[in-house]
C-alpha cells in the first residue's frame, strides 16, 4: 500500500504541474479535464494515506496488547 501511495503522491504532483501549464497555454478545455483527473488522483491519495495510517494503528494497537 505504501507503493501505491507513492505512485498516487507522484500523479498528483504530475497533474498539478500539466494543469498550470495548460492554464498558461490557455486550453480550457484541457485544463477541465485535467482538474477531474487530479482531483481523482488526489481523492485516491487521501484515502490510501488514511488506510495506511488506519493499519499503523493497528498495528500498535495489536503489539500493546501481546
């Protein structure tokens, strides 16, 4: 899971630098589409951040109690 929120991370990243130059170029059009794929990517990596930390709780949680 960590992978994938690297992976996830780096789209991120990706799309926001492809949204400020197509904003720049001014391709409205492209920029509409590439707010909905960043904003997916980052929806992605949000919930992979919150599964990671949920299993590292876990985790504690199961070495305090053995």
């Amino acid at each position: 899971m960590l992978i994938m929120n690297k992976i996830a991370l780096f789209f991120v990243i990706v799309y926001s630098g492809i949204i400020l130059m197509n904003t720049y170029l001014g391709e409205t059009e492209r920029v509409q589409s590439n707010v909905v794929i960043f904003m997916l990517n980052g929806f992605a990596y949000i919930v992979s951040a919150m599964e990671i930390e949920r299993e590292k709780q876990h985790l504690i949680e199961n070495q305090s109690t053995a």
